[in-house]
C-alpha cells in the first residue's frame, strides 16, 4: 500500500464520522404517539404475536434482512491472525458491501475467542437475532469445525464466504473457461496448489458441477495429496488424496487442463504452464501476486485462459460477485440453509451473466469498455448492477425446489420485479409504460443517432420489443460506434437510419420544411441547409410527414434551441396556449412530477391550469392517480401578491376545466407533501394524501427545486417529458443517460399510441 493510499484510506475511516456503519431507523419516531407505537405499550403486539407464531418475527421485526457478520480475527486476508478488534474495519466493510449490492441490513459482531467449541457455542446463541450467518476470516480447520457445527445447530443459513464465495466465484469461471475451450467436466484434470479451507470448498463445488474427484491433484506445502500421507493431513483433505507415488506440482502438473491456485506467489513455473493441456485454464488466485502474473503466462502460451484475484488484470475472482445476492435469495425464502443445489444455481447464474449483452450501466461500471465473452470476459464485473437480478431469483428457487425455503414465493414474476429496483431504481414506475410499448411498438426516431447513449436505447428498444428505432446520422459512424461499445446490430438490417448526407428523402423533407417556414423568413437555400444539418429537424419533419411516429431528441446541444425546431415543424396542439415539460423524480421518500421545468419563464394562470391538466395524464399513464399541488410562498391565501395570485387563479381554471381532478393550492411545498401538516394548516384540502404532481409558479422555482432534488437527496429524474406538442415530441437534455434514453423511448412510443387512438376516434 502506498503512502497515499493509506492516508486516504484512513480519512476515509475518520471522517466525517469514525467508521463506515450506522443504524438508521426504517419508522418515524416524531411524537408522543410513534413512541407508543415504537416502544412501550405498543410493542407488546408484536411481541405477542411471535410467542404465538416464531416465523412472524420476520413480518414484525427485521430479522428477515438481518445478517451477522461474525470473525474472531484469525485469518485475515493479506494480515494474518490480527485478532477480533483490529479486524472490525474489514467487518465494516463487509456490511457495507450487504448493505450496498443487495440491500441487506447487516451486525458485526468480532467475538475475542479462538477455541472453536466455544465459538460454536457464541455464535449460535445468536440464532434469534439474525436471518442468516456470513462466516468471516476464521483460520483452518478451525472454520470447518464452526461451520459444519453451525449448520447442524442452527436454522437459518450459515455461510463461511471465505470458503463458498471464492467456490462459487471459481467454479463459474471454470464452467464458462470449459464452455470456450469445448471441454467436457467429467473429462478434465484439476490440479490444486493450496488445500486449505477456499481450495477445498472450490474442488468440492467442481465435484458437485459434475468434475470427476479422481481426476482432481492436490498439492500443499508438503507436496501432492496422496493416500498414506500422515503430514498436515485432516479429513477434509484426505477426501482428495490420491493413489501415486507423485510428490510434487512438477510431478503431477503434466496434462493439467486447469490449475487452481490459492496458495503462494510463483508457484506455478513458465515450464509448468508449457506442460499443461491445449487450451488450459489458469487460476492463479494468491494475493496480491499470484502463483504466475498473466504476462508470464502469455508468453509462453497463447491459448492460456486466465484468471487471478486482482483488479487490475482480467477475469477477478472477486466474493462480492456472490455472497450479497445468495443472501438475498436465502432471505426472500426464509431459507434454513445454503445447500449444495443453492450454489451450484449460483455458480450458473453468474456464468450465464457473462454471456449476456451488457447496458450502459453495466459498461460504465468497468470503467466505460463493453467486454463480451470470452477468454478475457468469462465472469462478470463485480460491480454488474444485473447481479442481484439474477443471482437471487436463481437462489431462491433453488432453495424452494430442495425444500428448505420457509417462506416460498408465490409470486416469481413480481419478486423478480422487485429485484430490478436494484438495477434501475425506473424499473416499477416505468413498468406500466414499458409493457404498454410492447404490447404495440412504434416507430421512434432518434435526432442523436450518433451518440453512444441513444445507440445503446436502440438496442434495448429492439431487445425488449418495445420500439421500431430509426436514427439519424452517418451509417459509417454508427456502425463504428455500435462496434466500439459492444452493441451486436447492424445499421440497415436491424434499424432503419436516415442519413442526413445522402438520402433520397432529402428533396421531398427540404420542400416540406421551407412549405413550413417560407413566412417566417426561411428561403429555399435556407432550408436546404437546415434539413442537411439540423438532425433535429429531420426527426421532426419524419414525424409531420408520417415516416416515424414519435421523435427524441436533445441528447446534445441547448434545449430551447432543439424546441424552437420542434415547434416550427410540429407545432401545438389543439386547444394548447404553449408547450409545457415534466420531469419524472424517484426518490427514496417516493415519486414526484414536477413542472414546468424547461420552458415558459413566467406561465400566466392558463398556462399553468394547461400545464397541470396534461401533466395530470402523463401521471396516469404510470399507473398512479395524480394528486396535484400547486405550489407557491403563499400558502392557501397567505399572500397576495401577483405570482400568488397568479396561482390562486389556475387553480379556479382547473377545478372548471377538469373537476374530477385531485388538486389544491395555491399551498407550500412542506405542505404538499406532509399530509399532517396540510391537515393541521388547512383541514379541508381537496388532497387526500402526499401531492405526487407538483406545478411549481414559474420556471426558476420548478427547475432550482428539481436540481436540488436530484442531487442533495440522490434522485433519479426520468424526462424531461414534453408536453403539448401537436405530434409525439421529446426533448432531452445532455447530461441524459442512456437508461434515460430508454425510458423515454417507452414515454414517447405511448404518446404516439394514445395519439393514434384520438385520430382513430
């Protein structure tokens, strides 16, 4: 470690509160009442509730997505036997990771004991605390002695991550190695270097994946595994032990068609790797420098795949690729076990995860490069957000189908939903609008054909079936761009493009937009230039003329500039004063709609009572009812000034124009969203609960209030969502990404179906 590194790493620990864990309460406790509720007299029913049923602590208590992370500091990754108190930090850490990739709330617990009866005999008098049990740097055999023990006492899941995360994590880098290779399991030679607890749980998982134990060599530290050895011999290892007069790795390392390495740095000879089988698998997993660097390797041997446990080469074996989400899925069961068949559905689910395309996301995860399978890509990052999505489910159903699942889910497609939040936090709300956009697709135009952000939206678009993507741009360029970051289609066989350069629509677009726009001071030469620059106007004139149905636009450039295009081709809608934008915001509190926060500087009373209505059925599109605010300083006649005023007045127009509309103001924002404070203020408010569409007095308050929003309280906006346009239009804005892109490809394809069913009618 470098010296930076430490002193960053130690500010980081420091500051601004010592250590990385807190508690943090999940129900109010803001009065006289929540306190009753939260403690004595009312806790008395939840109590009693579990004396009369034990599986009901996990409806009213958190032991459900509670897990302990439990060390007594003897084996240390990288420090050794430093003891339980020094180890905390890495237990921290470890919470951290629960807590972060999987949403699981976890207690470190460093117990000062080194006797394994005694520990057994601690650890599982904590059964009523926890849902599950994440064994953590306890030396061998020692951890084999407290597992084995744990998982006969106890009832809920013990897992010991030291040995089972690094097996899974392996076995899925070999089972996708072989797939490459072509190699069958029951025919390869393993051989080992290391026996302790992580090299005995890997060779246990690959018997269990289906490689045959007699083909498996294990060496340590006194040389091969071999029957009749009494040395540093245990059970565990004898299971391995081999009929050969071998003795060393030089001995038995002949043939190899995998190495598995967990042992010590330079173990693994250049001419050991020379003598190993065509295409052979090398996981060299001592850290920080393993049993042979991968540059050795290739030197030598170009068919050579690799893995190792550092970042900075391809293909790590990282634990945090497994051990949040088998939790997740153990928990979601009320699993009473990690069982074999848990593992091994793991072990798939990974593997299957490497051969999966990846989203934008996942690219800017692994530091903006799109990997794809292969002899360098054979097992996910570990910071794959589309982990947890798969892994889980997986878990889980494996945990039902073996019959230790306490609590099966009923419902696999809602569960499976749910998961995605940890994926894209859009997921839920957008739902009802992405399975509205399958059901018919349209065709959606992208003005941005060229940005690597739409290009991934077009591929998402085309994978889930949602939308029929046209791009505007240069085929060279988009082909190029498509093959820079991974995106398998083809310009002009899986989407159609419009090149603004050369298409033979380029007479007819230009005749359009000058017909459009000859009085309002575009010349013939004017708008010839305009229809071969403006990708912007292309979109739009593709859209008046018929060729798509919707447009997207904005991904670059300023945003009035793009509307200004927009509103010259496509213009207003009927009965529509001015052009108004939404944006979408998820919060952790909830979802909140927000306008106008793009376009009209001052709206009068009209604009804003035309702003709230169409707003209004935006809301109702994602499935929920609007409960409209409008907001100001003044709260229900506080004031009277003009912007007051201004307000008090929408609300009259609105109440006219739509009656059956949950709306109120003019009213503070604390009041909007309190429903207690609302009541207290202003017992007869039209609003039922907390207001979810907010319409704020003018463009500076709506688009301070929504920046703010979006990065003080970690938000994440969907939009901006236009409104008022005679054709389905939106115009985004460039710090869009490119799951941004995607849910608004959804908004604009629903647009244009609820347009075709007005024209319809």
């Amino acid at each position: 470690m470098t010296q930076d590194l430490r002193d960053a790493a130690l500010f980081y620990h420091r500051y601004p509160t010592p250590g990385k864990l807190e508690i943090s309460a999940t129900k109010p406790l803001g009065n006289q009442r929540d306190l009753a509720l939260a403690y004595s007299p009312g806790v008395a029913a939840a109590c009693e509730v579990i004396v009369d049923d034990p599986a009901e602590a996990s409806t009213v208590t958190s032991r459900g997505n509670l897990v302990g992370v439990i060390s007594n500091g003897t084996a240390v990754l990288g420090l050794g036997a430093i003891g339980p108190l020094a180890s905390k930090p890495v237990m921290e850490g470890k919470a951290v990771l629960f807590k972060k990739f999987a949403g699981i709330d976890v207690f470190d617990i460093e117990i000062d004991e080194t006797d394994p009866n005694k520990l057994i005999n601690v650890i599982s008098a904590l059964e009523p605390t926890f849902g599950g049990i994440n064994l953590e740097d306890i030396k061998a055999p020692e951890c084999f002695i407290v597992e084995d023990a744990l998982r006969e006492k106890m009832n809920i899941p013990v897992f010991h991550d030291d040995q089972h995360g690094t097996a899974i994590i392996v076995a899925a880098a070999i089972y996708n190695a072989l797939r490459l290779v072509k190699k069958k399991k029951k025919d390869v030679k393993v051989v080992a270097s290391g026996a302790g607890a992580a090299a005995l749980a890997c060779l246990n998982l690959l018997v269990s994946l289906g490689i045959d134990r007699k083909n498996i060599w294990v060496t340590d530290i006194e040389g091969v595994v071999y029957e009749g050895r009494e040395k540093l011999m245990d059970r565990w290892k004898s299971v391995f032990a081999q009929k050969t007069d071998a003795r060393t790795l030089s001995d038995v390392i002949e043939g190899a068609d995998i190495f598995l390495g967990l042992s010590a740095p330079g173990v693994l000879k250049p001419d050991y790797v020379k003598r190993m089988a065509k295409d052979p698998v090398i996981m060299a997993l001592a850290n920080p420098t393993p049993e042979i660097m991968p540059e050795e390797v290739k030197a030598i041997r170009d068919d050579a795949i690799m893995a190792t446990g550092r970042s900075d080469y391809p293909n790590q074996v990282n634990n945090v690729l497994c051990f949040p989400y088998i939790f997740r899925g153990a928990l979601d069961v009320g699993a009473t076990a990690i069982n074999e068949e848990m593992k091994v559905a793991c072990v798939k689910a990974i593997a299957d995860l490497a051969m999966e395309e990846q989203d934008e996301i996942v690219i800017k995860a692994m530091g903006g490069e799109a990997k794809n399978f292969g002899p360098e890509y054979i097992i996910p990052s570990p910071f794959d957000p589309r982990l947890i999505a798969i892994i889980a489910p997986a878990v889980a159903k494996a945990a039902m189908e073996t019959g230790v699942a306490s609590r099966p889910i009923e419902d696999f497609d809602a569960y499976c939903e749910k998961l995605k939040r940890f994926v894209y936090r859009s997921g839920l709300v957008m739902k009802p609008l992405f399975e509205r956009a399958k059901k018919d697709p349209k065709r959606v135009i992208y003005a941005e054909g060229e940005d690597e952000r739409v290009l991934r939206a077009v591929q998402v678009a085309i994978d889930e079936k949602m939308a029929v993507p046209i791009v505007v741009g240069r085929p060279d360029v988009v082909q190029m761009r498509m093959d820079k970051v991974g995106i398998k289609l083809k310009v002009g066989k899986d989407f159609e493009i419009i090149n603004p350069q050369d298409d033979p629509r380029y007479n007819d677009y230009w005749t359009t937009y000058h017909s459009l726009m000859e009085r309002k001071g575009i010349s013939p030469e004017t708008a010839k230039v305009i229809v071969r620059t403006r990708n912007t106007v292309i979109a739009a004139l593709a859209v008046y003329r018929g060729d798509a149905d919707a447009m997207i636009c904005g991904v670059t450039g300023g945003y009035h500039r793009h509307l200004k295009h927009v509103r010259g081709v496509l213009g207003l809608q009927e009965g529509v004063s001015d052009f108004s934008s939404i944006n979408l915001m998820l919060m952790p509190s909830g979802t909140y709609f927000m306008a106008d926060t793009y376009v009209t500087q001052e709206p009068t009373s009209q604009q804003l009572a035309e702003t709230t209505i169409l707003a209004a059925k935006h809301v109702s599109r994602f499935g929920l009812k609007p409960r409209v605010a409008l907001l100001s300083h003044s709260n229900f006649g506080s004031s009277d000034s003009e912007s007051a005023c201004r307000v008090r007045k929408a609300l009259c127009l609105i109440e006219e124009m739509d009656p059956e509309l949950e709306v109120d103001g003019e009213m503070h924002a604390d009041a909007a969203l309190d429903t207690e404070l609302r009541d207290r203020v202003f017992p007869n408010s039209n609003l039922t609960g907390p207001a979810n569409l907010l319409i704020f007095p003018n463009l500076d308050a709506a688009n301070i209030a929504f920046n703010l929003m979006k990065t003080v309280e970690d938000g994440l906006p969907v939009g901006p969502i236009l409104v008022g346009a005679a054709q389905p239009a939106h115009i985004l804005t460039p710090s869009v990404t490119g799951r941004g892109v995607v849910n608004m490809t959804a908004i604009a394809v629903v647009d244009a179906q609820n347009r075709e069913r007005r024209i319809q009618k």
